[in-house]
C-alpha cells in the first residue's frame, strides 16, 4: 500500500526509509495478530514523524483490533 500523503518536509532518506519499515513491520505484526507490538512500531514511527497519516491510521487500526480481542 502506498502512502496516501506527501512528506512537507525531507528530513534525511534513512529517517523516512525507518518510518516506511516500521510501518511495514507495524503492518505484518497486525497481520500476525500481535496488536500491541504493532502499537509500539507505528508509535516509534510516529515519533519520527508525528503527522505520519499511515502511521495514525494503521496504529487505529491496531487499536480498534486489540479492542475486539479484549
């Protein structure tokens, strides 16, 4: 899944490179089922890029998957 959203700013290829595979593993660890784990990647993620909308929107998702387990 591409971004949906352009970065304003570029503040180095290997930050945004990080970001982009946190997400990724976020996104494989929800797959798996390891909701908290996802969590904490895309918070990860979003303390390099707090407006990072795939971060928001995939950590939600985690969120809203580790509720209906609960």
């Amino acid at each position: 899944m591409a971004p949906f959203y352009t970065r304003k700013k570029n503040p180095g290829v290997k930050a945004e490179e990080r970001v982009d595979r946190l997400i990724a593993k976020g996104r494989e660890e929800i797959n798996l089922g390891h909701f908290k784990v996802a969590i904490k990647l895309f918070n990860e993620a979003l303390e390099l890029e707090p407006d990072n909308a795939d971060a928001l929107l995939h950590k939600a998702d985690a969120i809203s998957q580790l509720k209906k387990d609960s």
